[in-house]
C-alpha cells in the first residue's frame, strides 16, 4: 500500500511523533516562500505542511495508514496536490478527514514558525569578563548595550531577546558569542587567577609589605625574608566569581624579584657583595 505523505515528508512509515515533528520543521525552513524564492518552493511548502497536519495528528494519521494513498484516487499525495490547487486542496483534505476545523485557521502555513534568531561576535576586555559591565552592541537592526555578567567565560554566549530577525509580528533573539581579550597581566582557570608581581631584592631577602593594585582593590601583602622567585601568595576572594556558589575563587600572587643594576649600587656595598656572597 503506496503511502506518499511520508515520502512527502522524507521518513519511513515507522516514524515516531519525535522524528515526524523534526522532518516536518527541517523542511518547512527549506522551502518556505520567506526564504527560498525557487519556483514550485511555495507549492513544495504547502505539500509539507499538509502532509503535517496529518500525520502529526493521531486520529488523522490512523485513518490515513488504513487507507493510504487510495484516498487520493491512488495518485501520489505530489500529484493529488498539484491536480487540486491550493484553495480546493485544503477543502477536499477537510471533507477527507470529516473536519470542520480542517487544517486551521491560518490554512497550510499555520504551523511553521521560522528561525529568527540571529548570531554575532563581541570581544571585550579580560577586566570586564571578571568584573562585569555593558557593552554597545551594533548590529543591522540597530544599536544598544548589553549587560555583561561578572564571570563570562570566553566562548560563552548571552541572549539578547528580541533583537534578532523580524517576521510579522514576531521577533527573534540576537546570540552573541563572548570572546575574552587576552590580559597582559592577568592568568585565568576557570575560577582562579594569577598574575607576577614586582618584589625588590631588598624585601625578598630581608621581608616587608609591598602595594599591588588588583581588579577589585588595592592590597598590602606582607612577604617573608628570603623570599624566592615564582613564590606564590595566595590571596582568597580576590579571584573569579562563581555564580552558582555565589562565592569568588583566589588570586595567586607570584614574586618576580627585580635586580638592581649594578651601577646604581654604592661601590663599597658591591665589594661587600663579591667577597661575600655565596657562589651557588
């Protein structure tokens, strides 16, 4: 028993609802008259969407695999569909089914909705994936900002509802995928930072406080004598915000120990340092 709505429709005869719903809308996109300007595209689109109303009907599709294609004169639903014509298709589909309501009240097009999302690209700054902030957006359907949330990671994308594409009354969703700017300073996994900060010999060999300036604020961080270089400090909180433990990860603070030139030293204290200092 030929039964071409499912030809119509690119699946087996087996199709469950799930895989009828997915070829339905897949080609719905493909030859919908908004977007594909071939001819025969409007009258292919119509045949997709009555072949829909059917079989994605329980009771419709019943009767239809009973009977199959005998229904249509056993033609083919392609030259049934050509033979009637679009206004007389839906009538005689209608008195087919015994159904008042038919395929609807927006006729063949009444189930497509069409994609209208847009996607777009920012970069912003690796301070502002931390902190957070706004970020101006422009795009062929205008210009606005957009929120940063504190955190982003690069990759990660924000939705703006309603800024993609326009269809009637309809309006889709701009997806911007975030790209991070790499930090000259700043090192970032996933939750944690780390970054080097400058240490005089003087402090790394005899202790003391040094002033680093962080993205949040400013710290004094007290250095033990002897201290080496790449020595990390660990500082809690000062790191990435995790949103879902609304809690912030650490900031590693690593020593890079700054030599002086040997010309701004005082002659007697680089004679000490050759007789004195150890050689390994």
């Amino acid at each position: 028993m030929s039964k071409s709505l499912y030809e119509t429709l690119e699946i087996s005869e087996n199709a469950n609802a799930d895989e009828i719903k997915k070829a339905y809308r897949k080609l719905a996109r493909k030859y919908h008259p908004d977007m594909n300007k071939d001819a025969g595209a409007e009258d292919k689109f119509k045949e997709i969407n009555a072949a829909y109303e059917v079989l994605s009907d329980t009771n419709k599709k019943a009767q239809y695999d009973q009977v199959g294609d005998s229904m249509f004169g056993g033609q083919n639903f392609h030259d049934f569909a050509h033979n009637q014509g679009s206004n007389d298709l839906d009538e005689m589909l209608r008195q087919m089914f015994g159904q008042q309501g038919g395929f609807g009240q927006q006729g063949f097009g009444g189930g497509f909705e069409p994609d209208l999302d847009m996607q777009a690209s920012i970069t912003i700054a690796f301070d502002i994936s931390i902190l957070g902030g706004k970020h101006h957006v422009s795009t062929n359907n205008g210009s606005f900002d957009i929120k940063i949330p504190q955190g982003i990671k690069d990759g990660q994308k924000i939705r703006a509802k309603g800024k993609g594409k326009s269809h009637g009354s309809q309006s889709g969703d701009l997806i911007i995928k975030v790209i991070v700017a790499d930090s000259p300073v700043y090192e970032r996994s996933d939750f944690t930072l780390s970054r080097f900060f400058d240490l005089p010999l003087k402090t790394a060999l005899f202790g003391g406080k040094v002033t680093i300036k962080t993205l949040y604020k400013e710290i004094t961080l007290k250095v033990p004598e002897g201290t080496k270089q790449n020595q990390k400090f660990r500082v809690r909180e000062l790191g990435v915000l995790n949103r879902k433990e609304g809690i912030n990860g650490d900031l590693f603070l690593k020593a890079n120990i700054i030599i002086p030139k040997i010309e701004d030293l005082d002659d007697n204290l680089l004679k000490s340092m050759q007789e004195y200092l150890p050689e390994d």
